[in-house]
C-alpha cells in the first residue's frame, strides 16, 4: 500500500525517528565520500506551482545522489495550465513516475493528486503545511542538541504554513512548542485543535515575543509575507515590527540557545543580519539537511 506524506500527522513518532536517524546516517556518509544508489532506475516528478530554490533543487540533487532521475514539472508549462483534471492528470503521472514531489498553494488541490495517484505523493509545500521542511528542521535539532524532547521550541512570527508543520510535529513527537504571533495572524484554529486532539498538549500561542523566548532552546522564525502576499507586505512590517528575532531576543533564550530560519531570509525584518549570521545560528546547517532528509525520505517511499 502506497503511502503518502502530505502533512506530518500522517507519521507517526516511530517514523519520524527512523528518517532522522537514517537522514543523519546520509549525511554522514556523503561527507566520507561513500555512494549508495538504491533508486537506480526510480524517477521522482515534481510539480511545481510555485518559486523554489532548496526544495526544488535538494529534491533534484537526493535523487541524482540516489541513483533516480527528477523530473521537474512546471505547472504553467504542462495541460493542467489549459484546465486538464487534476484527477487525469495523476492518473497518468503515476504510470510514469514512482513519486511525486507537489509545491502548490491549496492543500486541496495536493489531497485531490494523492487520491488518485496509485504512487506516494510528497507535500513540498502548500500554503497551510510544509511537512518536509520541519523533519529536516527537527533533524537538525537532535544534530546541535542530541535530542528532541525536553527542549523549549519557540516560534516567532506569523503562524504561516511552517508553524503549522511545527504544530504537528510537537503533536507526533511531544514537543513543548510555543507560538509567538501577532493577533491576527496566529495559527490556523483548526490546525491547533487537531494537534491537539492528536496530542499536542504542549503548545501554547501568546502574543508576547519576549515572553514567549525566555530559556527557549530553539528559537525559529520565517518571513512575515510569504509567497502569494506579497501585496500585505508594508501591512505586514507594521504589525510584525516587535517580532524581529534580533541580539535582544537570543539574548533572553538559553544560554546555548540555537536561531533557526527556513529561508529565504529577510535580513533587517524578521531576522537581525547579526543574529543570522551569528554563533547561535545554525541556518545553514538546516538548510544542507534539507537534501540529507529528502534521501531519507524518498528511500523509505521508493526503495527496493
């Protein structure tokens, strides 16, 4: 039976666990040079409506690392830009490919692929999750802490599609997650109640980041205007002016506290270029892992 990942509530902690572990068994096998090619022969599709630069080129780069074969699908370029079902085309995707990767902006239009592929189909992001995304982040937790639990994880920002998959991941895994966020632009209640229900007793949203940030462990922040609202963007500075992951704010987490961001970044906003570019930052880190979990991932999907 095919199995899909189109938000993190589909896995469950035992999961999670395995592709970290084995991401980080990836990771630190490129870096001795050695080459494993268990998809020899697979080939990985991915539909993109929208902008990409990691997702779309890890995605690319784990496969060739591999064995597979991408193949990059603009949506504009192909019939579905002349009004062809979803349905249609998934259906004949799935004869020719053996995963497929969707970043696009409903989340409806991603369940419909996966209802009709008979092939897994990969969440690359919508505007309400970005699953894969958060287990290279929590990878990248356990790489600098050595674990997950008992740490504080402290989000700063819009309570966008990242902080979602956050939601989620602290729902699977028990994670003490707070959620710093302007009224008005806090999570989706829905999202919150169902992690909730799923067991995430430890989230907690307030509005204050200072509060929020004080002997955090992780402190995670995102652009305050992501893709599709851009026109907010001035709106946005305004609200989220007090928000700004800056030296004061680090300077109130713990003492070995670690600055993540997914990227891109913009500097001055919703991240100081000090911070970013500082000691507690391990942004580069999370961004590499990106590539490190995708293998992990469509080898667990795919795999002979």
């Amino acid at each position: 039976m095919k199995k899909d990942i189109l938000t993190l509530l589909d896995l469950n902690k035992k999961d999670v666990d395995m592709l970290i572990r084995r991401a980080l068994e990836l990771k630190k096998d490129r870096s001795q040079g050695a080459s494993e090619r268990p998809l020899l022969g697979k080939t990985l599709g991915l539909i993109f409506d929208k902008p990409s630069t990691r997702t779309r080129i890890s995605f690319e780069a784990a496969m060739v690392q591999l064995g597979g074969t991408p193949i990059f699908i603009s949506a504009k370029d192909s019939q579905m830009a002349r009004n062809e079902p979803v349905r249609d085309t998934a259906r004949v995707l799935s004869r020719y490919l053996d995963v497929l990767a969707i970043r696009t902006f409903s989340d409806d239009r991603i369940r419909e692929f996966a209802d009709y592929s008979t092939i897994p189909v990969i969440n690359a992001l919508t505007d309400l999750y970005h699953p894969i995304q958060v287990l290279s982040d929590v990878m990248t937790v356990v790489e600098a802490k050595g674990r997950y639990q008992d740490l504080r994880i402290v989000w700063v920002g819009d309570g966008n599609n990242v902080a979602h998959s956050w939601i989620n991941a602290a729902a699977v895994l028990d994670l003490e997650l707070i959620l710093a966020c302007p009224e008005g632009y806090q999570p989706d209640a829905a999202v919150l109640d169902r992690a909730v229900q799923k067991g995430g007793g430890k989230i907690r949203v307030v509005q204050d980041p200072a509060v929020a940030v004080r002997q955090a462990d992780v402190l995670y922040t995102d652009v305050w205007a992501s893709m599709g609202q851009e026109e907010q963007q001035t709106e946005r500075v305004d609200v989220f002016s007090a928000y700004q992951v800056n030296r004061a704010l680090v300077d109130a987490g713990a003492e070995d506290v670690i600055v993540m961001h997914c990227l891109p970044a913009h500097r001055g906003e919703e991240i100081s270029e000090e911070v970013l570019e500082g000691e507690r930052s391990v942004v580069w880190d999370q961004s590499e892992n990106k590539l490190h979990m995708h293998k992990a991932v469509l080898e667990w999907l795919i795999g002979r």
